[in-house]
C-alpha cells in the first residue's frame, strides 16, 4: 500500500541533518509495513529487531550501548554485515527495550552516519508513564496515522478520482462531475475507515463488509488487551470503561465528553489518567475548546471542555455495527450517530495532515465543529452537515461576530461558493486539510 508517510521517510533519509528516527503510531496502522517497504526501497538489506520477540536483542543493549559495540553484536545475532550506507537498521517495539531506546542518542552523537529506524505501538505510552530517559534532541520525530481518504483512494484503485477531487478543490465554483461517484466512495470509506489489514482484506475480498469487521473487531480486542499494560488493574478497568464510553459520547446531541456518561457519578480525577492513557496509545483524538477563535488558538483553549473521537472512523462505525443502508441520506434517519461519524472523518483528516484543531462554541450559542488555522495563518471555522440540509445558525453567528476571512461547511452537497463561503463536499475534506498545511 503507498502512504503518505513514504515521502516523508524518503526527506528524512536524505536530509542532511538526520537524526535517528522515532516513528509513532497506534497499534495496527502498518508501521512495519511502512518501514519495511521503505527499507525494500532504499536500501541493500535491512538489520530488524523485534525486541518483543527477541530477547537475545534485549541483551546486546544491556550488554553496552556504544554504537560499535551494538554494530557488532546486531551483526552477530542477525547473522549479517550492517554496512552505514547500505543497511537500514530497524528497533521494533522499542518501548520493551529502554537501553536501546537511550542508545539512539549515542547513534546520533558518535555514528551519525547509520541509518536507525526505531517504532513502538505503546511507545507514546510507556514513555509517558515510566521514568524513561527518552534522546530529546537527539532523534527526528514522526507519527504514522490511520490512512486518511486519498490512501484509501490509492489502495482501491481509484488515484485518477483522487487527482480530480484535489484539482476540483481549486475552482470551488464549479459542481465536480463525479461527486456521486466520490460520494459513494466517501460513505464505503466510513465503514471501513483506515486501518490497513481491514482496508486490504475490503479490497480482495471483493469488498465483502463482513470479513473486514471482524478485522476492525479483532484490532479492537487488541487494543482492549493493550490496556492492561503498563497500568493497574482498577486503571485498566478505567481505561476500558472510558474507551467504551466514546460511541455513547458522540450519539449525544451535545458530543462534549461528560464523565458521567462513562458511568454514573463519574469525575474527572478518576478518568483523567485513563483518557491520558488512551491519547499516548493513538486510538483516540481529543478536540479542545477555544473561548475565542483568536490566535494563538491554544492561548484560548479550554481544557475542561473538550470532546474525544476515535482515531479511526472505520472503528466507530464498527462499534456502532452501522451497515450500508445506515448510511443513505434521509431526513432524521439516524442523525445522531451519522452526525458523529462525519465529525470523526473530518477530524480524522485534519489529524492526518497534523492540523492543530479545536472547536468553538456551547449547546446554548451554537457550536461549530472545528476551528483551524490556514497556511495564512487565518483562523478558518469549519461546520460539518451530515446530509443536504445546510442551515447553520451557529456558523452564521460565528461568521458575524468574528468576520473570518472565510468560512468552510463540509456536507454532501458539491463544491460552491456564496460570498465569504465555501461549500466543500465531505470527500474532500483531505484536499482543505492539505490546503490549510500547506502555502
């Protein structure tokens, strides 16, 4: 599968300025996949460790961290000469190992001049939580998301229409000819979201629903079983609890996360540290308020109120067990939760291209789903509708208090402009993300 992190792994091998690499990412969202490709591309061979199934690796680090001595002993247990130019070198699950993990600052500093690759799926996790002497400064940094919808476009096929959506998103006042077509692409995708084992089993199974939730299900038992590390066993029952809290959450009218809907009584002090956890694990994005859409935007956030998403939207729409008809577009047929679906593809989008986003507004005045700076660096309101029905009293509250320079609604209708508004259909929703990253 190509991803979009192929072109960043390529600029940090050729940098000049390259440090060794840390890539982040939620468990399942092809890591090794993308390392491995990359390694196929780039290089003669590759030097992988796996420290959660190779102990004798673990012990080539306890044994000493000096980049010579670590070539030798990588040498002698894989069986291979690492050569700096030739050879990737690959610390998989580092987060076992926290030797190695010290380790990377010596590469830097002493041997610059190999090519170190190290990933974990509860790195973010264990870094966060135990005493870890993590390189600061001393390592490049980057974080592989669920596929956004161009990947997925990629994956089945369909790169043509992705080319065609990213240049009808430049003349906004011309109707795309193949909205209907993308349309449907754009609610398959919300079913099977961007997890990449699911995505690939939807693509060959001749896009058979049923095989592909099973995979969703059994990344989401994964994910259950992962709470139990590095926690205790009444935080882990916390962790559980908040996590199967979020479908709940989002099918209120209000989706700001409320504790008590995790259960009855529930406060912040005991489920601060379980949505932590959950933030540091990738599986779940926090959308924080701002008081006022002014920038700095963090300058005004407002971290008592916020609401949480999945980071994939494919495994929400499992846990909600939405089919294809759900997904039809009708007056009042299943708003709820359809409405919540489309925040999360959005918001997943935004995440993708790493857009620092927030939301504005309360129940009583209005919301509007997402704020976020452009690469103007304007402060942009973005409203998401679920279907063709368009009014929105909040953004127009908004767009007359705070006059921005423009404003984004993103629905099911094709692309538009009326004034300082632009009508955005939901499968672009990637083409604006890239827009507001990059100039």
């Amino acid at each position: 599968m190509r991803r979009l992190i192929d072109d960043q792994l390529d600029a940090w091998n050729n940098s000049t300025h390259r440090k060794p690499l840390v890539l982040f990412g939620a468990r399942q969202v092809g890591k090794t996949y993308a390392i491995t490709h990359f390694a196929k591309r780039s290089f003669a061979n590759m030097a992988y460790v796996d420290f959660s199934r190779d102990e004798q690796a673990s012990a080539i680090f306890d044994a000493s961290i000096a980049p010579a001595d670590l070539i030798h002993g990588l040498e002698s247990l894989l069986r291979m000469e690492i050569n700096a130019e030739h050879t990737l070198i690959v610390l998989d699950e580092i987060q076992l190992c926290e030797r190695a993990l010290t380790s990377l600052k010596y590469f830097c500093d002493d041997a610059p001049q190999y090519h170190v690759i190290a990933a974990g799926s509860l790195l973010g996790v264990k870094v966060n939580r135990s005493k870890y002497s993590f390189p600061v400064g001393k390592v490049d940094m980057l974080t592989l998301h669920p596929m956004n919808f161009e990947e997925y476009l990629w994956a089945t096929n369909e790169q043509r229409l992705a080319d065609d959506i990213r240049q009808a998103f430049t003349q906004p006042d011309r109707p795309f000819t193949l909205h209907d077509r993308a349309m449907d692409l754009i609610r398959e995708y919300m079913l099977i979201g961007g997890m990449p084992e699911p995505v690939n089993a939807y693509v060959n199974t001749d896009h058979t629903l049923q095989y592909a939730r099973t995979l969703q299900r059994n990344i989401i038992t994964a994910y259950i079983a992962d709470m139990a590390k590095y926690s205790s066993a009444r935080e882990t029952q916390r962790i559980v609890e908040a996590w199967n809290s979020i479908p709940r959450q989002l099918a209120k009218e209000n989706h700001k996360f409320q504790y008590k809907t995790i259960r009855p009584g529930g406060r912040a002090n005991a489920y601060q540290g379980a949505l932590a956890w959950l933030v540091s694990a990738g599986i779940i994005t926090r959308l924080t308020q701002v008081s006022e859409p002014v920038t700095p935007l963090k300058a005004f956030e407002d971290s008592s109120a916020f609401k949480i998403y999945m980071a994939d939207t494919g495994l929400l729409s499992c846990d909600y067990d939405i089919t294809p008809t759900d997904l039809i577009p009708a007056d009042n047929k299943a708003s709820a939760f359809r409405g919540a679906l489309n925040e999360n593809y959005v918001l997943q989008q935004l995440t993708a291209a790493e857009i620092p986003t927030y939301y504005w507004g309360t129940l009583n005045r209005g919301e509007v789903e997402f704020i976020a700076r452009d690469h103007d660096g304007n402060v942009i309101p973005i409203e998401v509708k679920s279907g063709h029905n368009v009014t929105a009293r909040s953004l127009t509250a908004y767009r007359s208090k705070y006059q921005p320079a423009y404003a984004i609604r993103l629905s099911a209708k094709n692309f538009g402009i009326e004034g300082d508004l632009r009508s955005v259909p939901l499968y672009a929703a990637w083409v604006l993300a890239e827009h507001m990253q990059h100039s």
